[in-house]
C-alpha cells in the first residue's frame, strides 16, 4: 500500500483541481460506524469518479461511494475506508425527455431536488425515500431505499431503465438503456440496485416517470387491535381499491409523533393511513368504500387529509423511525398481526420498548427498540424477531444501530445457501477488493 | 417460419458434436435417470425440438422430460459429466432463438413440470412450475377474480419458464410492467446441479438482487424449476377502443401525446395498413381497408377511472384527425377487436409464405421518423414490411415478409433486419423488447453496448456458467460470427 499523500499527489496529476479533504478534523465527519476515511474526494462528473476509482484500484486501496451520507448508518463495519467518494457535485439532470415519461441524471442530486425540476413538467420519480432534501439518487439506488407509495409504484427496481456504473478497475459500464421496455443483455441495473455500492459506483440513472396526480387524499382509520387493522389492508388488497400507500402505525410511533411533529394521533390501539391519488370522484369512491370495509373490520374513526396537513403527514411517516436501533423486516402480509403480537411478547420478555411503522400492504415492518444502550437485552430480542420473522417467510435487517451492537450481532443474518452466487459476481466485479468490504451481506 | 440452417461458424465451436458412442452412454444414464419414456434420442423424435418460431435451426442430440427439479438437477450434473451442453426449452414460441441447441447436447422439455404449486389470496402470490402454459395460470385464478398480468400474444402456448428466460412482456404491459415486475424469486439449478432458492415470497430479501438478474437471462445463467409470482385483482372495468388513421403519422402522434398528457391506457396497439388488410382477409374484425393506420386501445380499472380515460383517449385521437373511434359496445366486439391484433401474425401468413419479426423500441416520440425509416430500408431491399406493434411502449414489431425459395431473399431479410435495429439503437432505443437476443441478434448487442458493457455482463456468465454449459453461444456477439454479419 503506498502513502496516502503519494497517492493525492498522484490523482492530483491526472484529475487537475480535484477537491481532497483529508485534515483529520474535516475527515470526523465522514466516519462510517467509527471509522474515518483517509481522504474524501469530490469529483465532479463521471469521468472523475473513474479516474479515481481506476487509481485506488491500481494502487490497492479501497474506495467507497457517498451521496448525501443519510443512509451510511447501513451494513456492518467495514473492513478498511481509503477513500470516501463523495458524489454530490454530481448533481445535473442531464434530460427530462417530458414527452416520452423518462429522464437520465447525474447520481449525486438530491431527490427533492431531482423531484422540483421534473415537477416543472408535471411529472414526478414516484419514489417517495426518506430524507429526500440530503438523500440522492446514487444513494437511493445502492441502498434501495423505498417509500409507502412503493404500494403502488413498486421501487427502484421497477423504475430504473438504464444506468452507468464505474467499475472496479474504473471504467464506466452501462446497463440497460433510455427506454422503458429492454431486455437486450443481462438486467444489471436489478444486480447494482441495492448492492450498497460492492460492485460499482452507480454515476448516472434513467428512470420512468409518472404524471403528478392531480388530486391526492389520506383516509386515516383507527383499531384497537392490529388483527383488526389487518385485515382490513387484506380485504383492501383483494377489492378493487388501488391506494398508493397502506401505512400502519402503532401506539409507540403515534406517540412519538404526537410529542416531536405535533400531530395528533390515537395513542393506543392502530392508526391506518390509506392514501388515494388520482381523480377526484375516483379517490372519492376509494374513500367511500375503504370506510365500508373498515367499519366491518371494526374501525374506530375515520378522519381524512388533504392539503399541507396531509403533505406534512406523510413527510412524518416517510422519515419512518430514525430512534438509535431501528430494524426492517419484510415479511407476508398475512402475517403482520401475529408477527406484532409476537413483538409485544418478546419486548417484554426483555424489557424494551418497541414503536413500529408499517408499509402494511407490502408486509414490510419498521420497528424502532428501545433503549439503544440495552446491548445485550437487544442482541437477544433482535435474534428472536428475526427468528419469526423466518416463520412467516421473510427477513430481518438491522437498519440502524450503535458500533458495539454491530460488533455483536449480524445485521444482515446468516447468508443462505445461494450466498456462493453472491460470492462470485463479487469476486468477478472486483477482485482487488477495491469497493470497500465487511459492510454488505456476509461480508461482501 | 423456420427457414435455414445456421452459418457455420468460423471459429472453432465451443462444444463438439456427440459421438454416436458418447450418446449411446449418455442416454443409457438419463435412461436410468428418468425412464426410457422420457428420454428422446431418435431423429424423428428429435425433429420437433430443432426450432422455436426465429429463423435459426440446430438439432439436440438427446431431448429429455424430467418431472422433479431433482431430476433436473441429475440432468445437469450427467451433462457436466459428459461435458455437453444443455438447454431448456418451454413451449418452443420464442423468437429469437433462444431454445434452439446451436452445439446439440441435451434439451430440457420441462412439459411435464406445468403444475401450479400453491396459490395464496391473502399474500397475493402463486408458486408454479416453469411447464406452466401462461394462460392456464389467469385462467386457474379467474374464477376467484385474479390474474397474472404479463400477457404475452402466444399466452395460449407458451410457459411461465420460457417467459421468465426471456423476461417476456405483451400488449397489457404497459401500466403493469413485464415479466420482472410480477415475479418474486424463483428455485433454480446451477451449472454445478445444485438446487437453490433465490428471493422469497417476501420482497426487499437482504444481498444481491438475484431473482432479478436471472429473469430475462434466457438461460444462460442457471435453470428454473420454481416461480414465485405476484397476483393481481381482475379490473371490474375495461373498455377498448379503436381508432382509424388516414396517416401513419398521425397515429404515432397520437400515441405519444396519449401518454405524455398522463393517460397511461392498460394497451395500445398499432397496425398499418398491411397489417389491416391480411388482419381483414383472415378475421374480418371491421377494419376499413384504406386506412394508414390503427390504434387498439384499452383502458381498464375502476369504472369512473375508465369512463374519464376513455373521454380524454378519445379527444387526444379526434385532435389528431382520426377518422373515426369506436368503442367496443360489449364483450364480444371487443374480443372481435382484440382477435385481429392476436391474430395478425397468423394472418400474414395467408399472403406470403415466410416472416421475419424484429422487436426494437424507440422513445415514442421517435415513432413516426422510425416507422419512415423502416419501410424505406425494407424499400430499398425490395421486400414487404407491415407492422404490428405495442406503440405505448414505443416496442416496434415490423414483420418482413419473404419468400426462403427466391435465392438470396434470405440474406437481404437479414441484412434489412440489422438496419433497422442501427435505426432504434440511433433512435436512442434498443435492439429488443420482449423477444430476447438469443442467437439471432448477438451482433447488434454491440449496437447499443461498448466492449467494456459487454465485458461487465459477460463476468456475470463467467461468475455463475463459466463452461457455458447452460445454453451456449447466446447472447453475447460470437468472436467467429462477426466475419459473416460483415459478409452479409
């Protein structure tokens, strides 16, 4: 391994200009689970990330790509950090063809920002992640990142139509293509999606658009118990509605969202969002008869919200839960309300508390534990909700925890048997181990 | 449609052709395997699985039907034994070659394995086999009020495997997506014979998305014996529209206005005025014979959502000058609306003997300068072009027709389908849709990919089929076709 100042000196040569931070007090902002880069690096278009890349992979260190830093706290702890690639100077869209519903931008622009410009056309990414002002699209896409609409507009893997990845020895590969139906060659783009950045750094992507509605509506229902609120999203999921999101909340994240955004939720039993876009006489009859079905269900009340109120709903329950342990399990949506009973057992077996946010009609749960500092009580507990959430045939990922519990748990899971696939196309995308390792699944 | 032989190669092949006494063993194994039934070796019974509905053509040395995935994966492991290659094949309807056994070897003919495994209305999901006609699928839920979406024209015969190897779509596609939006995960044999499941009932499964990467793989990465697929609630409205052209330029027009004012129809369709008339010899759907062009739409989902799209489909038409729309009154004139689409194919083969399909895409907006420049190329080859294509989704379908006894025909049909494939990829498209590349266009890959594009896919083959013993020769260009297409 050579000297880090050989090595800026030398990319210095070959990308003139390039903005380096490596003083160690600049650096402590970007540690990643306690560990600090060695340098952060700025580049300012894809070329520059290759050139970059392709340096660090000659010289044997190892790179790691960064959009806007709201989703570093995934993955284990890395094995080593050289070189942090900061890809928010990347931040052009290139084009918004209107006409056709596509667009091609750079990685580094921050959702809320790529949304604002196509929303000058009326059209919108119909990707509702978390933290859109800092989250950016290369972000999105290595972490996967999904909002409630999922529901209705799938997620990153149903929209992305081509993207441009820098390589482990630096050149930049397309995959896919600008148009929104391609089969020619291998899908890469689903390979690179949700990889957390082991295989390439993600440059540029084209996406499929959507008109913005015209009209959008939130049907808030609430339940005394989730078996109640359950099956109602069941009932829901097999009429004729089409909501865009079915979003659970429990009594623990109502809570939290009574104390620290000032909205007023029922602070017991189950909250249910529904929210319905399109026409107005078309959201009017989705409303009219999710009431109907809810009330069979035993639904409690049935507010709905429109406008700033519901805009600032949503904004609250996208940013989900961002408490210091926080996990994400998929799981069949039959299963929730057992799976949330199942939760209350084990919380109490070992003394936590839990809050949970649910994108209900996907089956994918958000539950917050606490305290955060109840290591081993939480190694136990995460262990077990892991295990059912097994039993009711899905996963369960630590999304956000504190070092020393990463030091003591898996927060991914054990790999399963198809994890030797997984070895090879690392193996074969990068060999040299230049995309910084340890954070992905079993070590990828 | 199957007309010739493969060119042979130029380079040395990657697989030698079986001995006869190689065969003997390798049948005597698969034999024991499965049961003499099962295994076919006979040239006469070999000649069924030589072609799919492209033009290339390759015999298999031994065809085989396994009925478990354990058999599928004995298969795999006697081929690896044996080093010969293998290939799988669902109802043989694809396009471009991808079932077809350029080096022999063993096809997999997984007609026996078209069960569906279970079905789950609260989780919305179906398990099924990969022998599993698509159409058999719907119609096993329709009665409950479900579906599985991707639709494509052959849906009657062709499988849920085959559809998965090539990521198959279909004229319903449009708001629903293709055949990777609607499948979950999938159990599959490797190169090595190993049985594995990848992705889950549930979604967002942690690592690489594999399931993903596998559909539309056509093959060549591992075999599927399991797939998991999404559900969907039957629309309680659908209306379908026609409307007429007097210009091939409005209707493309229109196409591209209907979506980009947000109207996203669950179909549109496009015939020109070839199409139309042998459509009309065969069918006679109550297309006029004169017209330019013809948009079949169709809008479906709750009834207030399609009576509001229906009106703003039918003013978008009427501003660019259709000479008329018309709204299928009942069931049956819209299944006499659809039969011509679904049949065209069928029905240009009563005026001329032979087809080519070709399956680009362009930007919609791009139609009207593409369809222009395809009927010019064919043209200028002096061939006939007609097209029937999923306009909304901008995915051409022109049909050269031909005839393989006139000599040379066949070259300038090749030749005239690999400049229209230049137009899409110059168009900002792409060289295939939902047909796949299979054998037949492995040199346009690099049309629209560089050699380091080409090279990052190829790791993935590396990765997982480092032999190539799953379906060979595919996909990729071939170091020794390249000297024929300049040739050509």
């Amino acid at each position: 391994m050579i000297e880090i100042e050989t090595f800026i000196r030398e990319m210095q040569d070959n990308i003139p200009d390039l903005q380096v931070i490596n003083n160690p007090e600049h650096l402590s902002n970007y540690a990643i689970d306690g560990l600090l880069p060695r340098l952060v690096v700025k580049p300012r278009n894809a070329q520059e990330v290759s050139g970059v890349v392709a340096l660090a992979n000659q010289r044997g260190l190892t790179t790691l790509a960064r959009g806007g830093g709201s989703r570093m706290h995934l993955g284990s702890i890395p094995e080593s950090l050289d070189i942090l690639i900061e890809t928010g100077k990347l931040t052009r869209l290139l084009e918004h063809e209107a006409p056709d519903l596509t667009c091609q931008v750079e990685a580094g622009i921050s959702l809320a920002e790529l949304q604002s410009q196509l929303g000058t056309k009326g059209q919108w990414l119909p990707l509702d992640a978390p933290d859109p002002a800092q989250a950016t699209v290369g972000g999105i896409l290595a972490s996967n990142a999904s909002g409630p609409k999922r529901l209705r507009y799938g997620t990153a893997r149903d929209l992305v139509i081509g993207l441009q990845v820098v390589q482990a020895n630096g050149e930049i590969a397309r995959s896919g293509g600008r148009v929104v139906k391609n089969v020619a060659g291998y899908d890469l783009n689903k390979l690179y999606i949700g990889s957390l950045g082991t295989l390439g750094v993600i440059v540029e992507a084209n996406f499929k658009l959507q008109p913005i509605p015209a009209n959008e509506r939130t049907l808030l229902l609430t339940f005394s118990n989730s078996q109640d609120a359950m099956q109602t999203v069941i009932s829901i999921l097999g009429s004729q509605l089409t909501p865009s999101a079915l979003e659970l909340i429990d009594a623990g994240a109502a809570n939290d969202m009574s104390d620290f955004f000032g909205l007023n939720l029922p602070t017991n039993g189950y909250t249910l969002a529904l929210d319905f876009e399109g026409s107005l006489t078309i959201i009017e009859r989705q409303i009219d008869e999710a009431r109907l079905i809810a009330r069979t269900n035993g639904a409690l009340l049935g507010d709905d919200l429109a406008g700033n109120e519901q805009e600032q709903f949503w904004n609250v329950v996208r940013e989900h839960l961002d408490g210091s342990v926080t996990c994400k399990a998929a799981i069949l949506v039959s299963q929730i309300a057992l799976y949330l009973q199942k939760l209350a057992e084990i919380c109490q077996r070992h003394d936590l508390e839990s809050a949970v946010i649910a994108h209900a009609g996907n089956g994918i749960l958000y539950i917050e534990l606490r305290p955060g500092d109840a290591t081993t009580r939480l190694v136990e507990a995460i262990a077990e909700l892991r295990k059912s959430a097994r039993e009711a045939r899905g996963s369960l990922v630590v999304e956000r925890c504190p070092v020393d519990l990463k030091r003591r748990l898996n927060v991914w899971g054990e790999p399963g048997a198809n994890f030797r696939l997984m070895q090879r196309l690392k193996n074969q995308f990068d060999p040299k181990g230049t995309f910084v390792k340890g954070r992905f699944v079993g070590g990828l | 449609m199957s007309i010739t032989e493969l060119p042979l190669a130029v380079a040395a092949p990657l697989f030698e052709r079986l001995s006869e006494q190689k065969k003997a063993e390798v049948v005597r194994d698969l034999s024991i395997l499965l049961g003499a039934r099962y295994v076919l070796s006979s040239p006469y019974d070999l000649m069924l699985y030589e072609y799919d509905a492209s033009i290339d053509r390759s015999k298999p040395d031994i065809v085989v039907l396994p009925s478990t995935t354990e058999e599928v994966a004995e298969i795999v492991k006697i081929a690896a034994r044996y080093d010969i290659p293998v290939v799988p094949r669902g109802a043989g309807t694809g396009l471009s070659g991808g079932a077809v056994p350029i080096y022999g070897g063993i096809v997999i003919v997984f007609a026996r394995m078209n069960r569906i495994l279970e079905v789950d209305y609260e989780n919305l999901r179906a398990v099924v086999q990969p022998g599993l006609v698509n159409l058999h699928l719907s119609n096993a839920l329709n009665s409950t009020g479900f579906y599985y979406v991707p639709d494509p024209s052959s849906q009657r015969s062709c499988t849920i495997g085959g559809n998965v190897g090539e990521n198959a779509g279909g004229p319903h596609t449009l708001i629903y997506g293709v055949t990777t939006n609607h499948v979950l995960g999938l159990e599959i044999v490797t190169a090595d014979g190993e049985i594995l499941q990848v992705g889950d009932w549930t979604p967002d499964v942690p690592g690489y998305d594999l399931t993903g990467l596998i559909v539309g793989s056509e093959g060549t990465l591992c075999i599927v014996t399991k797939i998991i697929v999404k559900m969907v609630h039957l629309p309680e409205a659908v209306k379908t529209l026609v409307a007429i052209f007097d210009s091939l330029d409005d209707a493309s027009n229109t196409v591209s206005e209907i979506i980009s004012s947000g109207v996203i129809p669950s179909a549109i369709e496009m015939m020109d005025q070839m199409i139309l008339q042998a459509v009309e010899a065969d069918s006679q759907a109550g297309y006029p014979l004169d017209a330019a062009a013809v948009l079949l739409m169709e809008s479906e989902g709750m009834a207030e959502g399609v009576r509001e799209q229906v009106e703003a489909i039918v003013r978008v038409c009427e501003q660019h000058r259709a000479r008329s729309v018309r709204i299928a009154a009942n069931e049956e004139e819209r299944q006499r609306f659809w039969a011509g689409r679904k049949n065209a194919f069928g029905a240009v083969g009563r005026i001329c003997p032979e087809f080519y399909v070709q399956d680009g895409v362009v930007p919609r907006t791009r139609l009207p300068q593409v369809l222009r420049r395809i009927s010019e190329i064919c043209a200028s080859y002096g061939l006939r072009v007609g097209n029937v294509f999923h306009a909304g989704d901008g995915n051409l379908h022109p049909l050269i027709l031909f005839d393989s006894q006139i000599p040379g025909e066949i070259e300038r049909v090749r030749q005239a389908g690999h400049e229209i494939l230049q137009v899409c990829a110059d168009a900002g498209g792409t060289i295939t849709g939902e047909h796949g590349v299979g054998l037949e266009k492995q040199e346009e890959m690099a049309l629209i990919f560089s050699e380091t594009d080409l090279r990052v896919m190829q790791q993935v083959r590396e990765a997982w089929n480092p032999r190539q013993l799953l379906n060979p020769g595919k996909l990729f260009p071939q170091p020794g076709r390249c000297a024929e297409v300049k040739q050509l």
